[in-house]
C-alpha cells in the first residue's frame, strides 16, 4: 500500500511537495509574478527601462546568491539559509504591496533574488539530499516541475485579485499571505528531525568536479540564461506590443505556465533514454524557434505556440542542467549547481539590460529578441561540438 504521510519529514511525498511549494514561492512569488503583473504595472508607473533595471538587479541578487551556495558546506547551514532565504522571499513581495518608492523597490528586488537563490539551488540541494531513492532523475523532475507551477499558480492569482480590484498592489499583498502560508510548510518538511552532525554531510569545495565538460556545460547554462531571462521578463509586453494581439500577452503567459509543469517530467525521462546532452541540446533549438515566432508573425496561435515552446524548454532545461550537474558534482550537488546558477545568473543580469537598450533604440523587441536566439543558439553549438569532438556519453 502506498505510503503518504504530508506531516512526515522523511516521507518522499512530502519531500517532493515542500520542493514543489518552495519554487512556488522562490521562482513565482518573488520572480515571476512580477512578469506577470508587468503589463499593469507599466500601464500605471513603470518606466520600461526601470522595470529592466528591476530584472536585472533581481537577477544580481539571484546570482551572488547563487556563488554563496557553492561555499554553504554542511547541510545544517544549508536548511538555515533555505528557511532566511524563504522569509525574504515574502518580506521583499510584501514591500511592492506596500510603496512605489523606486530606491525601495530596487532594494526589495535584489534581496528577493537572493532569496530565489536560496529556494532553488539550497532548497533543491535538500530534496536531493532527502530523497529516498536510487536513483533520483524522474523525482528531481517532479520537483522542478514546481517551477511550471509557479508561473501557473502566481499568474492565475495575481490576474485574478487584479482583475477583481483593479489594483496591482492588492495583488502583491494576496501573493504574500498566499505565499507565507505555503511557506510554513516547505520550511517544516525540508528540514531534518535531529541536528545532523557537521562530520557526516560537510561537503568541502571540491575544485576537480570542474572537468572540461563541466566548464562547458557552464557556458551552456550562461546561454540559456539569456535565453530564459528576455521571454521571461517582458513575454507579456512583448505580444502585447504586436499589432493586433494586444491584451493577449497574459493568456501567452498563462500558457507558458502549464507548458511548464509537465515539461521537466517528460525532459527528465527522455534524457534517461536519449541521454541528457542530447536533449538539451534538442530543447535549446525548440527554444530559438520559440524566440524568434514574435519577430516574423503577429498570427495569434503562432505567437501563443511561442509562448507554448518557451514554458516548454526553459522550465525542462533548468531540471536538465542542474541534475546533470549534480550527477557530474557526486557526492556536494549544491557545488555545481551553484557554479551553473551563477552562469545562468550572470545571463540573466546582461540581457534584460541589453533588450531595454535595443528596444528603447529600435521601438521594437524584434532586435532583442534576433540577439538572444543567436545567444541561445551558440550555446547549442558549443555543446554540440564538446558531446562530439571529446565523445561526451552522457
């Protein structure tokens, strides 16, 4: 009989829910539902070039969080950081509720990257720690499916309060409660019933875990930054700015949501039959098509098919790259992961900059968005020729 207990630390069930809740709260609440209500916002007191600045601080405070793990050592500190990390998650969702001061909300959104850093590379190190087992690739892609719901889960509600009470902020403050509420719980379960002792889990740097490949597979993953952070700042902005197709930018990213939850399950076990390079390199083309649908068609189900490839790789390639490099990593996960955060964190700092430049010099995403395709497309290539070249088999 199958075994489920919610309330039970150790149970896998549990495990993979509190996972699940806490991208919910790191990636959406505190990242992606700013995409979300971005439209509103621009229409009331956001600059564009502002609301860039905005990603790209975000993003800085998501990367120096991300080099911070890569020296967290021992899996006490890890749940300490994760649980400081989940409560600035909701502080910093709670301020945008509350002001428009710009000085306030740039601080806001660099300390809410920093928390993302922390419920994504610490709290996925713990589940991958916790995880009952043997092999983990198609429970590690359950868990990052979180990052669909996340999208899902926050836009709904976001767009819902907004649309009931025509007021943005209010829709800040639901996300916070929603997101302190779900909080409690990822917080309880991924944690540990007795103090672990420090000798038994301390996971020293390990310099060697950076072999050829895995410097490759870095750069990969800094591409694929880019690639992540120009749909998934300004997706919305950027249908709505097509003619004919304003007011669409939601459902496109509505879409991208649900796009999202399945794609890192169904990622996940095509690489353990394909082989994981195979399919990120597979994904990464999907998504330079997908990239490049806005610039050559205002069709409606063209442009709603874009949003479709986009939650369908960014969402597989995050599970298809942090698990390849935990497996590459052994026994510390959270060192690669980290280092691969930090790649993916310093793309997505440069390209909201350079897309608000673009846009702000053409009138036009279109530039923009020919510049991160052939950014993403790179990242194929090098890829490619690292798998083939040097016979990579993984």
């Amino acid at each position: 009989m199958l075994n489920i207990n919610l309330l039970d630390r150790n149970n896998n069930a549990a495990i993979l829910l509190a996972g699940i809740l806490s991208l919910i709260v790191g990636m959406g609440v505190a990242r992606f539902a700013f995409t979300s209500l971005l439209p509103a916002m621009l229409d009331d007191f956001l600059g564009l070039t502002f609301a860039g600045i905005l990603a790209s601080v975000n993003f800085a405070g998501y990367l120096s969080g991300a080099i911070f793990a890569i020296f967290i050592k021992d899996i006490n500190t890890k749940v300490k950081y994760f649980r400081i990390g989940m409560v600035l998650c909701i502080l910093t969702t709670l301020i945008l509720g509350l002001t428009t001061n710009e000085i306030v909300w740039l601080i806001s959104r660099i300390i809410a990257g920093f928390g993302s850093a922390m419920a994504l590379v610490v709290g996925s190190a713990i589940v991958m720690t916790k995880l009952n087992f043997a092999d983990k690739t198609k429970a590690m892609g359950i868990h990052f499916s979180g990052i669909g719901f996340s999208i899902l889960v926050t836009d709904i509600m976001g767009r819902a309060v907004l649309n009931l009470t025509g007021n943005w902020q209010i829709s800040w403050l639901i996300l916070t409660i929603f997101g302190a509420i779900i909080t409690a719980y990822a917080i309880y379960i991924l944690s540990f019933d007795t103090q672990v002792k420090p000798d038994e889990v301390k996971h020293p740097l390990d310099k060697s875990v950076f072999s050829f490949f895995a410097i490759i597979l870095i750069i990969g993953y800094f591409t694929e930054g880019v690639g992540f952070v120009v749909q998934g700042t300004f997706l919305p902005d950027i249908i709505n700015s097509l003619e004919g197709l304003e007011g669409y930018g939601s459902s496109t990213w509505t879409i991208v949501g649900l796009a999202g939850i399945p794609s890192c399950i169904i990622w996940m076990r095509l690489a353990t039959r394909y082989g994981s390079v195979n399919m990120i390199i597979i994904a990464m083309l999907i998504q330079v098509i997908g990239i490049l649908i806005p610039t050559m068609s205002n069709n409606i189900y063209l442009n709603l098919l874009s949003g479709l490839l986009y939650g369908g790789t960014f969402v597989g390639l995050v599970a298809l790259f942090l698990h390849l490099g935990g497996k590459l990593a052994g026994s510390n996960p959270v060192i690669m992961i980290g280092a691969l955060t930090a790649a993916y964190g310093i793309g997505q700092v440069t390209a909201p900059l350079y897309s608000v430049a673009i846009v702000n010099y053409f009138g036009s995403y279109d530039y923009a968005l020919y510049l991160t395709a052939a950014i993403v497309f790179s990242g194929v290539v090098i890829l490619f020729f690292a798998k083939y070249l040097w016979h990579v088999k993984i």
